[in-house]
C-alpha cells in the first residue's frame, strides 16, 4: 500500500511542477522590459536587460 501511494505522490508532484513552471514561464513576459515612474520622481525611467542585449 505504501509503494502505491509513492507512486501516486510522485506522479502528481511532478505534474504539478510541470504546471507551475509553464505558469510561471508564461507570466514572466519579455526579457527586457522599462519601467516607468517612481515614487520620488515621476520622470524616473529604468531599463532592465539582460546580458548580451544592445540598449534600445
């Protein structure tokens, strides 16, 4: 009885890891991205890019 539950344990652990990677994956959006604004000054602008991307 032991090994079933394992089992089942494992098959759905996985699955759900697989989910959540794929959601997280997707909510990520671009790899470059500005934002605009700050608390402190509205006219703040931060480009954050990752390594080996030309600045636009």
């Amino acid at each position: 009885m032991f090994f079933i539950t394992a089992i089942i344990y494992l098959v759905l652990t996985f699955t759900f890891t697989r989910l959540l990677r794929l959601l997280e994956h997707r909510l990520s959006g671009g790899a470059n991205y500005t934002v605009y604004g700050s608390q402190s000054s509205s006219a703040a602008q931060i480009e954050i890019r990752t390594e080996g991307q030309e600045p636009r």
